[in-house]
C-alpha cells in the first residue's frame, strides 16, 4: 500500500513560500534548526542547501506535508498540478460567506484571486475561487 509522501512545490523563495501555505493551513512555521538541522547536516547536507528548502507540515500528521525545494528558473504557465482547498462545512454564516471570508484571509497572506467560477457541471455545482500563492501557482478554495 502506497501513502502520500510529500507534495513538492519548486520556488523562487521557499521559506517565505513554506510560510504562507503554513498560514493558509494553520500550521506552525517550520526552520531546519535544532536536532532536525543537525540530523541534516550529519546527513552531509550544508546550511546552504537548507537555505534553499521549506516545510510545512501538521504537526499532528493529519494534514498535507508541504516541502519547498528552490527553483532553478522562474515559472512559466500554468501549473501541470494543482491543490483543491475546501473549507470546513459547518461554521457561522452561508457557506458563500464562509467561503469569501477564507477568499479574504488567503488575500491578506500574498494570495491573489484569478477569477470566481460559479456554473454547473453536468449535475454537480461548481462555486468556488481560483486563486494564486505569492509566487504565482494555481490552487482553488471551494
């Protein structure tokens, strides 16, 4: 039996990028320091290559693990893959006033709304954001 590992992300500034998706998922910001730094570079890695990775990771293991691995050029169109965030069910408010106060949180981290998608699918409805990280990929919030 397989299990999701990691889901990798190539970036332009992977801490600062590590940070926001530790944001938008509620995770504590995560650095390669203490016995994690020094498992590292017993490991032959120097602080050099962990200034070019970011993690960000639920700390209680129910949650995707991020890791951000610096890019070696910039991006260019739109992204082969992309993650589908869904807010929870219940809470105050409509779900549309759910999903617009989620919509302006992630704003105020760096994100950046590309457009708002509100259609149908064969029989299925469609309402939900599609959006950009700080460095430009795509992912949607519904």
């Amino acid at each position: 039996m397989l299990t999701l590992g990691n889901i990798v992300f190539y970036a332009d500034d992977p801490q600062r990028l590590s940070h926001f998706w530790a944001d938008v998922f509620g995770y504590p910001h995560m650095g390669f320091d203490g016995p994690l730094r020094d498992q590292l570079l017993a490991a032959g890695l120097s602080d050099a290559d962990l200034a070019t990775r970011g993690l960000a990771e639920d700390p209680a293991g129910h949650g995707p693990r991020l890791f951000f691995h610096h890019a070696d050029g910039t991006k260019a169109g739109r992204n082969r893959l992309h993650l589908d965030i869904t807010i929870a069910r219940d809470g105050e408010g409509t779900h549309e006033e759910r999903l617009d106060a989620e919509k302006d949180r992630l704003v105020a981290l760096g994100a950046s709304v590309v457009r708002l998608v509100d259609q149908q699918w064969g029989p299925w409805p469609e309402h939900y954001y599609q959006m950009r990280d700080p460095e430009g990929n795509e992912f949607c919030l519904q």
